[in-house]
C-alpha cells in the first residue's frame, strides 16, 4: 500500500513518531478500507469534509469541472493553481477518476 497512507497517521494530533513506530508494524490496509471520492460527482459541501481539501480547494475543484467538464486523470487536478504537488500526492489515493 502507498507509503503516503500509512504516514498520514503521523498527522493526527497525539500520535508521535516513536507511537507511530510502534503501532506502524500493525496497521493492515487493504484497497477497500479507503474511500475513494467520485471528484466527478462529488458535491462541493462532499469534497470540502475531506481532511485534505477544505472549502478553498473544493470550490476551486468545482468551479474547474463546471467550467473545463470532468477530470480525467491527475494532470486536470494539476491545473488548479494553487494546488501544491505534495496535496496531490496525498490526495491521489482518495480520489476517482471515472
């Protein structure tokens, strides 16, 4: 499973690296435990509850699918100005294309 899943736990309030360290050989994830979310059918008020998208970032992302239609891959989120690569990178595994 990406890295970038698994490392995200060190984000949540409370959890300190040796925590981390010990609680990381235990962790199993599959596919299906993440919920992936339909960026093309998603509404605004849906994309913003995600931890990693806020209002601004919804807004921007529905404003570009009214204006420009679906995204079809990774390179039309890239096209969201102020979205920062490391956003996409943690993002990614959260969202559906199709």
């Amino acid at each position: 499973f990406p890295v970038t899943i698994l490392s995200q736990l060190k984000e949540v309030e409370g959890i300190t690296d040796s925590i981390y360290q010990n609680i990381h050989p235990y962790i199993k994830l599959t596919k299906e435990d993440v919920r992936k979310i339909a960026i093309n059918k998603a509404a605004e008020f849906e994309l913003q509850q995600h931890p990693y998208i806020g209002k601004k970032l919804a807004a921007a992302i529905v404003f570009y699918r009214n204006k420009m239609g679906d995204y079809h891959s990774v390179n039309d989120l890239k096209r969201i100005i102020f979205i920062t690569p490391e956003a996409i990178q943690k993002l990614l595994p959260y969202l559906q294309f199709d």
